[in-house]
C-alpha cells in the first residue's frame, strides 16, 4: 500500500509539473493572463486534476498550483523569466490543450508535444524580423505624413537599431540599456539620413533619395521598441479583474518606454536638435491607398516579431488596412484638410480596434487561431509610440519653461486614452463573443471531462497517503 502511495503522489507531482509548464509558455509567449488560465484549466481537465480540488495562481514572473481538499495539499511553484511574444506558441498550446484531452492523451505525449512547442524554431530568421521590424517603423512614418524616401531612411535605421538591440540581447546586457541604446543609434542613424536631402545629388538620384520630409524618420525609426502587446494586455488584465498582472505589465511597459526616451532624448542633444519632438506635425495628407500599404507593411513587420505563422500575415496584414483607414476615416476630416468624420483620434482608434475585432470573432473560426494572434497585430498599427515618448521626452526635458507641464500632459493623455480605447475595442467584441461561444464549448468540454470520469482519469485525493 505505501508503494502504490509513494507512484500516485509521485505521479501527481508530474502532473501538477505539466500544467505549471504550460501556464509558463503561454505567459513568456505574452498570453493574457484570462487566456493562460482558461488553457490552464482544460489542461488540468485533460490531467484529471478536479477543479473543486484546484487553485491556481498567476503571477507575471511566477505560477502555482495547490490541489488539496480537507485532509491533502499538494503545491508546486514555476518562475517565469524569459518574456517575449511568440503567437504561434500561444496557439499551439490552446491547440494541444483541446487534443490531449480529445484523444485522450498519455502523459508522455503531451509533455513530448509541450517540448516541441517550446523548441520550435521561430518561424523567421533574425535579420528577417529585423527587416520586418524595420519597414513597420517605415509604415508608422507614412502614416505621420511622411513622403516616400523618408519611409526608407526610417527604416534603415530601425533596422540597424533592431539588430542591435537583438545584439546586446543575446550578450546578457541589461534589457533596458539594450532599448536606450536601440532608441539612440536609431535616431543618430535618421539624424545623418536628413543630409542626404540637403545634397546636391543629380537628377535621377534627387528623384529617389531627396525627401521633403527629412524629418519624419526621427520619430519613427526607434517605434519597433514601443510594448504594444503588453500595453493591450495590460488593459485586457485589468478588465478581466487580474489587476495585480495588469499592473506589473503596466510598470514593464513605462519602464520600456522610459528607457527608449533616454535614448532619443540623448540623441537629440547630440546632434542639437528637438524640433521633430515638439512641433514637427504628425498630421498626414496621403491618399487611403498609401495609408492601406503603409498599415499593412506595419502590420506585416509587427507579426514577424511576434512570430505569427507564415500562412496569417496576409490576413494581418487586411486587419492592419482595415483598422488603420476605419481609424483615420474617423479621426481626420475638413479641420485637417482631410476627408472624414473629423472626431479625432481617440473615438477613431476605438472604431478601428472594435471593428476589426468584431471581424476577427469569426475570422478565428476560418483560420484556426486565437483572437489576439489576429486582433492583436492588425491594431497595432495604431499604438500612439510618438505620442507616449513625446510626452516622457517633454518631462526629461523640462527647464522652467511656461506651456511645458501642458504640453506634456497633453501628450501624456492623449496617448493613454488612445491606447485605452484601442485594448477596450480589442477586448469587449472578443469578451461578447466569448459569453455566447463559452457555453457551447462548456458543455463540450463537460461531455469529454465526465467521459474521462467515468474511465478513472481524474485523481482520488484520497487514495493517496
């Protein structure tokens, strides 16, 4: 009897192990902690763990499980260390988590399946996200009224600042150094690319390299940096009442941002120049079709950096068309010399963010994939970057001056009701979509728990020790 004790809370062990492996991809994939709990929770399903037995616990750098009743307690702990964003992993684990325990599989299956999902390749080469992350900033620039030329000189410095970033990553340095010194050679690199149009360079090549806008890569070229998805997650937690993770992502991701303004703020006085911060105007009069390239090219560049599967980027990148023209259809208007409703930006960037994540509530059916692998990418085109270090730049840089303290505010605010209205239409179609599509997936999920009952799946507290 000892012996048959010792195997079952030895094998129970290994069970609890599994599910703490799981919650822990699925948070160092950048998950929403609602979404890591309900995967969590069918897995533990899967693992015949009783639900009236289990607690569980999600912190941003920690996870546990406790299952106990009256008489047993049974806890295991992970950290969680390595955060980045890996959208194929996110599906896949949902994926798994709903086959294990259709086809009922062994523990040896699942943990081979769990270990091929966290060392599979990423689905781009480095210089190939680089090179992605590049023409993403390109695309913000278009979208601030940028000419073409200019897109280029945004987007080979933020390609060079990517793959330093990437560098320094891989040496061990200190993230946040990392990000500040990514933010400073960016915009020292867009700085140099403003001389090219002040050449006298023949005809052919004027035509190609000369930009009337020299000025518009300076503020876009270090915007690889900006947290879109935990900016987004953030707002998800705390709508979904996981306040303490929505805050610790909160603080991540001013700490990001603070870093990347140290870096263009040290820039800046390096080269004697501020005018691209406080009054260059980032108010665009291009046509819908060159907004649509732009905002797709974003959404393509952003998608390679989240490791979105090869065969979803066209979809992303429709997404990113669509969310971004909606938004700019409503924000801009006859005030701007543009054509639309004219309601400014933060009404537009709730428009655009709801509808395309009411398009995506089916669009998750044809493609086979998690909302925010799809919603997520698409909006982020219209993360207000410039406006956030704006308003940090405008802080680190105060010096008594009359207007500064509003200036700043104004910046400050503008950016945290537009990236608040931008999470709210990501989250409140998907959070409607999945009160009317939980229950048909409950009742699933109860027929296949109840069969897994029924042939003594689920652990018997009692019969151990």
């Amino acid at each position: 009897m000892e012996k048959t004790s010792q195997y079952s809370e030895k094998l129970l062990h290994r069970k609890l192990d599994l599910l703490l492996r799981t919650g822990k991809l699925l948070m160092e994939s950048a998950a929403d902690t609602s979404r890591i709990m309900r995967n969590m929770k069918r897995t533990a399903a899967y693992l015949g763990l009783p639900d009236e037995h289990l607690h569980i616990y999600i912190n941003y750098n920690m996870l546990m499980v406790n299952l106990g009743d009256e008489e047993h307690s049974f806890s295991k702990f992970q950290s969680c260390e390595k955060h980045g964003i890996n959208m194929t992993a996110i599906s896949a684990v949902s994926k798994l988590s709903w086959r294990a325990i259709r086809e009922d599989y062994s523990l040896e299956k699942y943990e081979e399946e769990l270990e091929k999902i966290r060392t599979r390749k990423r689905n781009y080469t480095p210089w190939q996200v680089a090179v992605g992350a590049g023409f993403a900033c390109g695309g913000f620039c278009i979208q601030f009224g940028c000419d073409w030329p200019a897109f280029f000189y945004a987007s080979v410095a933020a390609i060079l600042g990517f793959r330093l970033r990437a560098v320094l990553n891989d040496l061990g340095s200190n993230h946040f150094m990392n990000i500040a010194v990514a933010a400073f050679v960016s915009t020292l690199l867009a700085w140099v690319s403003t001389f090219i149009s002040t050449l006298a360079l023949p005809g052919p090549l004027h035509a190609v390299l000369h930009s009337d806008t020299p000025w518009h890569p300076l503020m876009a070229c270090a915007l690889f940096i900006v947290p879109g998805v935990p900016l987004i997650n953030f707002v998800s937690d705390m709508l979904d009442n996981y306040v303490q993770v929505g805050i610790t992502r909160a603080v991540n991701t001013l700490l990001i941002v603070v870093a990347m303004s140290f870096g263009i703020a040290l820039a800046i006085h390096v080269c004697g120049i501020d005018n691209f911060v406080k009054d260059l105007s980032m108010t665009p009069h291009h046509t819908y079709f060159e907004f649509a390239v732009a905002a797709a090219i974003s959404a393509v560049g952003f998608s390679m950096i989240f490791n979105i599967p090869r065969r979803l980027l066209w979809v992303v990148a429709v997404g990113g068309v669509i969310a971004v023209c909606s938004r700019n259809f409503v924000n801009l208007g006859p005030s701007n010399h543009n054509i639309g409703l004219d309601m400014g930006p933060v009404i537009g960037s709730l428009v655009g963010s709801a509808l395309i994540s009411i398009i995506v509530t089916r669009a998750v059916h044809w493609f086979h994939t998690p909302h925010h692998c799809l919603s997520i990418p698409s909006v982020i085109p219209m993360i207000p970057g410039v406006l956030m270090y704006r308003a940090l730049f405008a802080f680190i840089d105060m010096r008594g001056v009359v207007g500064e303290v509003t200036v700043a505010m104004n910046n400050a605010i503008q950016a945290s009701l537009m990236i608040l209205c931008i999470a709210i239409g990501v989250a409140i179609p998907n959070i409607f979509a999945r009160r009317w599509i939980t229950p048909k997936r409950q009742k699933q999920l109860k027929l296949l728990i109840e069969r897994r009952r029924l042939h003594g799946k689920f652990v018997n507290l009692t019969d151990i020790g």
